[in-house]
C-alpha cells in the first residue's frame, strides 16, 4: 500500500468517524477472488478494507447503498459501510470489522426467521435504483412492474449476450426465454428486498452467535432467488429453511422455478471462470427446455 493511498484511506476514515485513526498494521485476510482485502487497526480501532482498480468504484458505491439498505431494515446484521474514495488508481471501501465465531442451530434459526422479515421489506416494481454487480459481472437492474420480464430481461439475457461475446454458444437460447417467460407467467411474487448473492461464503456469525450477511448485490425481486442461491453450493443447514418456511412458506412450484433462478448464477460462473460451468448451464438449460 502506497504512503498516498495510505494516507487517503486514513483520511476518508477519519472524515467518516471524527476521530483520529493512523493505520499501524494492515493485515491482509484473503479468500476473495475480486478484490484485495485487509484488516486495519491502530491499536485500538479496527476497520476491514476492500481494495480495487479505481474503476471498481461504482461496485464500492453500490455495495455500500445495498448495506446500508439492509442495515435500515433491522432485520438482519450487515456491516456497517464507513468510507469509500479512491487514490493512485486504485478504489477502496471501508466497512465495520466484524469478530465472527461459529453459528448454531438456534443462530440458523434466526438466520431464517430474519431473512423472512428482510424479505418483507418491498417495493412496487422489480430491480433497483442503479445498476450494480454480481460478483464483478454488471448486474442490470432497470425497474419494470412484471417479474417475468424483469428477470427474463434484466437477469437471462445479458448473461446469454455476455457468453456470446466470450465465445459460448448455447444452442437453446431463444429457446430458454420463451420457457423463462412460460414458467414465470403465473407467478407474481412481491418485489422483496434481496440479498441477491446469498450463499455461504457470504454469511457468517458474530463471536456471539448473531447471524450476518455481507458482500450483497441487493435488487427487489422474487425472494426465491435467494432460497435457491442458498441450496446451490451444498445449502445451509436444515434449521434454517425450517425456520424461513415457518416465517413465511414459499408458493407452490419453487423446486420447479429455483432451477431457472440458478441457471443466472451457473451462466455468471460460466462467464467469469468457464470450465465446468459452461457444461453445467448447458445441461441446466436443455433440462429448462426439455431438450
């Protein structure tokens, strides 16, 4: 870290807090595959850093508004975004530094119980006020009344358009619209605010056992979307879908609709890592088509 990006970030801080703050140690924390991330502290204060290319700035500004967003439901626990700027070409984000522990099957259970309550946090129309990402992927959130066009539209199309220009071809592609539009033409879910990457590297829980979540790409939509993300890479615990089932049961024909939502994340991973991806989300895609 340069001295001037240093002494950026110790600034933006210190604007944001009103209290003094010199970084004497930046430890880095690993485990993400987009931006570079750090443990501040001064000795008595700790704050957890992202850092990116200075073009990644809009990606910071969005994941803050989604945070505090989440933060003014009182639902679940997210941390608490506290500055952003950029400097020496690159783009930083300072968020609340979180002590995580181990959840229990009680902390499960609120995680469910309190995703239900965020999920009731509505709007009148589908997508967000700006446009934000999904992993580092633009994530295209133009408002529309109808959730079988929004995610047609707004979540399947650019995807497809983004593996054609990356060289994938899917040969059922129309075909996966018009069964997109199909499936979804009866169901009229609330406009529910979303985590919108919800799985389990980005949950946790505090030290004492209060569940968080983070890292969100936050739009209103079908709140399906984030039951399925949340059963993909090997699901949560049963406790927690008990939990939110109870809070609030989902509608008939999920185990149909999850596949389709699914597809978006499988298609996403396709286009940033290929591999094995491109296989799954042809076959996801022939099955949604039954071809």
């Amino acid at each position: 870290m340069s001295p001037a990006l240093k002494a950026a970030i110790e600034n933006a801080i210190q604007a944001a807090t009103d209290e003094g703050f010199t970084i004497t140690s930046a430890s880095g924390t690993g485990g993400g595959c987009i931006n570079e991330t750090f443990l501040l502290s001064d000795g008595h204060s700790r704050f957890f850093l992202k850092l990116n290319a200075a073009s990644a700035q809009a990606m910071f500004c969005a994941e803050a508004e989604a945070l505090e967003t989440i933060r003014q439901t009182e639902t679940l626990y997210a941390p608490a975004p506290i500055a952003q700027g950029q400097a020496e070409g690159r783009a930083f984000l300072v968020l609340e530094a979180i002590e995580f522990g181990t959840g229990t099957d009680d902390s499960w259970q609120q995680m469910g119980r309190k995703l239900a309550e965020l999920h009731q946090h509505a709007s009148d129309q589908f997508g967000w006020n700006r446009d934000n990402t999904i992993g580092s992927t633009p994530q295209y959130n133009a408002p529309n009344s109808n959730w079988a066009t929004f995610f047609r539209e707004q979540r399947l199309r650019p995807q497809l358009e983004l593996a054609r220009l990356n060289g994938y071809h899917f040969a059922r592609a129309e075909a996966l619209l018009n069964a997109a539009e199909i499936l979804l033409a009866k169901h009229h879910p609330k406009a529910s605010l979303l985590h919108g990457d919800l799985w389990s590297g980005n949950v946790g829980f505090s030290v004492e056992g209060t569940p968080i979540i983070y890292d969100p790409a936050s739009y209103y939509g079908d709140r399906e979307t984030d039951l399925a993300f949340s059963e993909f890479f090997g699901g949560f615990p049963l406790a927690f879908y008990e939990s939110y089932q109870n809070a609030w049961p989902l509608a008939a024909g999920y185990e149909a609709r999850k596949n389709l939502y699914n597809l978006y994340h499988v298609l996403n991973h396709a286009n940033l890592f290929g591999g094995g991806y491109i296989r799954q989300a042809e076959n996801m895609i022939a099955a949604l088509t039954q071809q």
